[in-house]
C-alpha cells in the first residue's frame, strides 16, 4: 500500500526565476520516501525543464489558450481528483487563483506560496480575493519576515494562516573556491583581462532590477581602477537598452553581458565584488548564492536587509543611487583585508538559507495539514 503524501504543485512556467528555481530545490531535495510530487504548469518558458526532469518528480504541461478559465480549473481539477491528491501547492497569483478554484471542487487541502511582496497586492480587487481565499487555505507560505508583513497587511488575514519559511539554495562543494587556475581559465572563455579585478551582478535584466546605476557607478569606479571588468550575468527585456548605455557611457571595453547561465556557482569564482542593485527583492536567492561562495556583497538595502548585517557580511546602500555604488565598491576595492572579512562572514551566514533547512519546514507542513 503506498502511503506517500500525493502533493502536486502548480506553478505557471518553469523560466529562470527565483520561485521556480525554489520549486527545482523542492523537488530535488523533498524525502521521496514520505512524498510523491507532480509539477503541473502551462506556460511557453521551460528553461528549468531539464533541471526539474532530473528531480525524477512527475511533470505534466497543461494546454490552454486562455490561462483564467474555467477549462484550465477543470483540467486542475481532474487531476487532483484522479491523483487523490492530498495537497496543492501553488505558486503566483494565478496559479493561486486557479488552483483555489479546482481545491474548492475536490475538497483538496492547499498551500498558497507567496514569493513576493509587490505589485500584485497593491490591486484592490487581489487583496480581496485572498482574504476571501483564506477562509479555505490551509497555510500561506511567505519567503521572508518582509512578505509575510506586507502580505498581513495587505489582505488582513488571520496571521496564524501564515508561515515564514526563508528560500534556500544547494550549498555545496560548488561555491568553494576552485583556484586561480580554474579562474582564469574561466576568465579567457568569458574576454575577461587576465589582469583586472571582476565586479558582478547576477540577475533578470528588467528595469526594477536597477542594472543602470551600475553601469552609470563604472566610470568613477574606472576613474580609480582602470584594470576592472564589470561582469553581467542574466538576459531580459532591459538588455538592449543596457548595451546602448554601456556605449553611451563609453565603457564596453569594461562589460561583459554573458546572457543567461547555468553554471551560476562556477561564475563566482571570477568575481571580486559582487553588486545586487534591485529595488526590491522577496527574498534575494542569487544573494545566498554569493554568501555562500565567500564574496563580499553591495546590495540594496530595500532589497535583502533580512539577510545582510551592514558591515559585517555586507555593505547596505540606497537603491536608485550610482554613488552609493561607486563609492562602496571603491571602499572595498581599497581594503582587501575588509573584503576577506566580510565575505567569509557571509559564507558562515549562507548556511541559514540552505535548501535542506527550506524542504525541512515544508515536508514538516505538508505532514501537518494533510
């Protein structure tokens, strides 16, 4: 007799994202012993794809041509019952809505996850839905203290709904420092002078991301240190206009735009200073990522102040402020003693945010409310 806890999770694609990324986590590390995970999603993206195939979890694409429907919740909906599915677990507000609409019809126990604090609460007619919602969802799942305060005040639901349950990420022999070597190898493959210290960034580039005021901080940072490589990682709707700033400020010999990539922990070996210049940030993975490999981090302080303690793993800056960022990274640039403390502070610290603590908290969930 299979007595696994049937959980299947909704989520609208499987793009390079923080949420999705999380689900990947999830399915990796869950105890396939004690659970049996379906992954059902409908969108176009399937950049994680392999990665979630690799989890050996089940996988099902649903076909739709209009996303809120009430083909897509029946669809949902067939496939709790004929799973006998003992909890959904959604991720984004569409799939929240949806997925709330096919638990209602089976009775089905459901997980709402919540991995972001901002805009979508900000439409009135959301926040009613999701009080509303509540009366019937088991827990929301809220990625940091930051959400779960917004999201409470938001909705005005019952705070024992909610549980905080921070994202993590694989920490492994990936992030350790792999040798000069290997570095500069990696450096030639990506035309980084062997000669210059690396500035990163790793993210979507998409306005709210704040990418510009990195670009726009370079020219002072160059003004002082000439032999420095500025290395962008990530793809977006924003990166046309990056490249055409980066030649208006006449600094291309200086950036290298990689594109997307999967070799996230390999990529920070090459990098010195790594730069998170969001507006805002749920929770900030790609921040633990650089902990986590001993990197000292500028970030912005509306964006990951949960996990960075200003000037002991990290340095804090205004968002939406290039001087902060020049001015900070020639703080660093100027001390390598302070470099070395602050990142291997925060490596101790990354250990908090590991995915085996996150999978813990939610199998120890799903055991509660099945």
């Amino acid at each position: 007799m299979n007595n696994k806890i049937r959980v299947i999770h909704l989520i609208p694609n499987l793009g390079i994202g923080g949420a999705e990324r999380v689900l990947v986590n999830i399915c990796n590390k869950i105890d396939k012993t004690k659970f049996d995970l379906t992954v059902l999603y409908w969108g176009d993206d399937e950049s994680l794809l392999p990665q979630l195939k690799a989890t050996e979890v089940n996988i099902i694409r649903l076909n739709t041509k209009k996303i809120i429907s009430l083909d897509l919740i029946f669809k949902i909906a067939k496939i709790l019952k004929n799973s006998s599915a003992d909890i959904l677990h959604t991720h984004f507000m569409d799939s929240d809505f949806l997925g709330f609409c096919a638990a209602f019809l089976t009775r089905t126990p459901m997980i709402c996850h919540i991995h972001t604090h901002h805009p979508f609460l900000e439409v009135i007619r959301h926040r009613i839905r999701y009080f509303f919602m509540a009366f019937f969802i088991k827990k929301f799942i809220c990625v940091s203290e930051k959400v779960s305060q917004y999201f409470l005040e938001s909705t005005k639901i019952n705070r024992r709904k909610v549980e905080v349950i921070y994202n993590g990420i694989q920490i492994d022999q990936r992030f350790e420092n792999k040798g000069k070597l290997f570095s500069n190898q990696l450096k030639v493959s990506l035309g980084i002078n062997l000669e210059h210290a690396v500035i990163g960034n790793v993210s979507r580039m998409v306005p709210i991301k704040g990418q510009k005021y990195i670009l726009t901080a370079i020219p002072k940072i160059l003004k002082i240190y000439p032999k420095t490589s500025f290395l962008f990682v990530g793809d977006g709707k924003s990166r046309a206009e990056l490249e055409k700033l980066t030649d208006e400020l006449n600094i291309r010999n200086n950036v290298i735009f990689t594109g997307i990539r999967f070799d996230i922990p390999e990529l920070l070996n090459v990098i010195d200073i790594f730069i998170l210049s969001s507006f805002y940030e749920a929770m900030g993975l790609v921040i633990v990522e650089a902990m986590a490999a001993g990197k000292p981090i500028i970030a912005t302080e509306d964006a990951v102040s949960e996990l960075i303690t200003p000037d002991e793993d990290g340095i804090l800056i205004p968002s939406h402020n290039s001087d902060a960022i020049a001015d900070s990274t020639l703080k660093l640039m100027n001390a390598p003693d302070l470099c070395e403390k602050i990142g291997q502070r925060a490596k101790q610290k990354a250990l908090r945010f590991s995915d085996d603590k996150m999978v813990e908290q939610i199998q120890a969930l799903y055991e509660k409310i099945r």
